[in-house]
C-alpha cells in the first residue's frame, strides 16, 4: 500500500496484542495507548531534516546534529486521539497541539464536525494527526480537510490500528497524506468496526461502557 507505513517494532506488536485483549481494563488501555503512541511517534518523525551545530561538550567541541527548520503539531480527534498525545509530547515537547472534534452520524455514518481549534501558525508547521482507529475514514478524512483549509501543508495520520477501506477513503481524498499504522486489520462490519480491531477505543480509554 503505498503512503502507508506499518509500524512492525516488537514493543508495539506487543503493545497492540494487549490492547485488543478484551480483559485489558481502561487503566492499562490508557496507558498501553500512550506508550504505543510515543513508540509510533519515533518512526513517524524519522524523516525531520538534520543540520549539524557545534557544541562546547565537557571536554572539547562536537559537531553533532539537531532538527532543523521544521516545526511539528499535533492535532488529536476527539475522543480517543487525545490519549496518544502525551505519549507523542514526550518526544517533541516544543510541539503544539491542537484539537478536531467530529461524530460519526448515526444514520448516515457522516462525519459531523462540532469541534476545531488549531494553532495559530499551523500554516507554518508540520501535523500529525492522532486517532486510535482509522476506520471508514470519514473522520480521518474531514480532520485532514480541517487542517489543509487553515494552511497547512504537509500532513500525516498516525493511528494504532487501520483497515483497508479506511485507508482507501482517505487516499482517495487525500493521496498526499502519509498513515503510520501498528496494523492493518481485515475489514469493517456492518456496524462499521474495524475486525478484529480492539473494539470502541473511546468507551475502552474513559470508562465509559
């Protein structure tokens, strides 16, 4: 599949067996999220731009390395893309975060937005949206459009788990925008989760059924 990277480290193929595992209690699932996210935050960021800077080290000067001209942001999807943001701060604090809110109508399966508030200079920064489930897409896909109307240009989704109809929505609106997935699950039901999957990622993550 092209523009999508299956995230295969053995820490967070274990991390996902355990989300999926049913006995996982919303404790645990909250935290296994975040840690996933923080792992899949590392390769998702692999191609920032380097440039090398000197350094007064103890003992002499280094030449060594630091990112360079980019500037990140990240944009979960409200509920469940909240939980993988601390996990991704860890790693790039000075990034900013902003927050889309959309429900999927109930009737229609639609995604309907209720929520956007993005940084001011998005425009000038690279996102990562988050979300634990890219499902039909529609949400997914509404989020990107969000984020490129207020200027931004280079997008990406990362999210812990995918299904081919889900990723086909998404390219076929957005083909520029890159999915960082831990797996690929086989398809949707007719209520259009995602199979195995891990079930309602929001209701597992606060409790909430």
């Amino acid at each position: 599949m092209n523009n999508v990277t299956i995230i295969e480290h053995p820490l967070v193929q274990h991390k996902i067996s355990l989300l999926r595992d049913i006995n996982t209690g919303s404790k645990e699932f909250r935290e296994l999220v975040s840690e996933t996210a923080m792992l899949m935050c590392y390769e998702a960021t692999r191609d920032l731009p380097l440039k090398t800077v000197e350094v007064q080290t103890p003992v002499a000067i280094a030449k060594t390395k630091v990112i360079s001209g980019r500037k990140l942001a990240f944009v979960p999807v409200l509920r469940a893309g909240l939980s993988m943001v601390d996990g991704a701060v860890k790693l790039v604090p000075a990034a900013k975060i902003g927050h889309v809110g959309i429900f999927r109508d109930p009737d229609t399966k639609d995604a309907v937005e209720y929520y956007s508030k993005l940084p001011f200079d998005i425009a000038e920064r690279d996102v990562i949206v988050t979300d634990v489930m890219l499902a039909t897409g529609g949400t997914a896909a509404k989020t990107v459009d969000i984020i490129k109307k207020a200027g931004a240009k280079s997008v990406k989704i990362m999210c812990i788990l995918a299904c081919p109809e889900g990723i086909e929505n998404v390219h076929k609106l957005h083909p520029d925008v890159e999915i960082y997935c831990g797996a690929v699950d086989e398809k949707l039901d007719e209520n259009m989760y995602i199979i195995p999957g891990l079930g309602d990622a929001g209701d597992r993550i606060f409790g909430t059924k």
